[in-house]
C-alpha cells in the first residue's frame, strides 16, 4: 500500500492503516530527523554554474516576478527536452530569494534522500527546492511562484 493509499484510506478517527507491504510497518512513521551540513565548494560551484544561466532566462533572483515571468514561459513553450534546465534554473532562483529573506544554503539528509536545499533562519525544515519546483513542472502548474515562494520568503522574516 503506497503513502497516497494511506492517506485515501484514513477514516474520521485519523487512524493510520497498516502497512503489510515488505518490512512489516504498521503505518506511516513520522519524520523525526533531518540532518543538514554546509554546502561543499563543489557544490557551491554548480549553483554558481546554474546562476550564470539566469540572464538568459530574464532572472533577477531578488524579484520574484521575474522568476514566475521564466517559469511561465517555459511551459508556455512545452517543450519536455526543457524541463530539466526549466527545474535547475528556477529551483536554483528560488532558493537564491529565500537566501535573500534570510535562508542558507544547505545539504539536507532525510528518510527520502540527500539534497541541495535552503534551511530557514530559525528552526524548521529545510526546503529541498528542486523537488518544490520539479513537482510543479510535472504538474505544469501555473501562477505558484509569488504565493508559494512569497509565503516562505515572508516567515523567514517573521
């Protein structure tokens, strides 16, 4: 039974169905650790590779009109070939403007894996952004950027 069945299969007690999948789980565990380090200079080096593309694509990473102008564009242009470098770009700037609303750039490690992400200035769960974004571009979703991006730009200030 997948995560979405789980969670379709929840009744009004909000009892957790279990899990006779391999492992033997008896349901969804919770998150209880997230561990993140700094970036590396290598991986410092590859965000700068990705920011040297943000002219091309009319980015300024401190206004984010210009990243949902780029986002929108790119799925106006529906070309598949160009999700990736779509997902890199925009995921690259929107980490860069929460950086600017006070983030930081980190490698975060949790159940599901280790990525690039930015962590909040107080305590909280880093954002891996490449998934916020490609998750987005699959669902060729529209008109996100300056809610979803400005919300947590906005606690980071809180």
């Amino acid at each position: 039974m997948g995560i979405l069945d789980r969670w379709r299969s929840r009744g009004d007690d909000d009892a957790v169905v279990a899990d006779d999948g391999p492992g033997g789980s008896d349901g969804v565990e919770p998150v209880e650790e997230v561990a993140t380090r700094p970036l590396t200079g290598e991986e410092e080096a590859r965000l700068e590779a990705y920011r040297l593309r943000y002219a091309e694509h009319g980015i300024d990473p401190a206004d984010l009109a210009t990243i949902a102008a780029a986002w929108s564009a790119a799925l106006a242009r529906g070309d598949e070939a160009e999700g990736p470098e779509a997902v890199t770009v925009v995921a690259t700037a929107v980490g860069d403007h929460l950086v600017g609303a006070g983030y930081r750039w980190v490698v975060s490690t949790d159940p599901f894996g280790t990525d690039v992400a930015v962590e909040p200035p107080r305590r909280g769960v880093p954002v891996v952004v490449r998934t916020l974004v490609a998750v987005r571009w699959m669902q060729r979703e529209q008109d996100w950027v300056e809610n979803v991006v400005g919300h947590l730009a906005r606690t980071a200030r809180r």
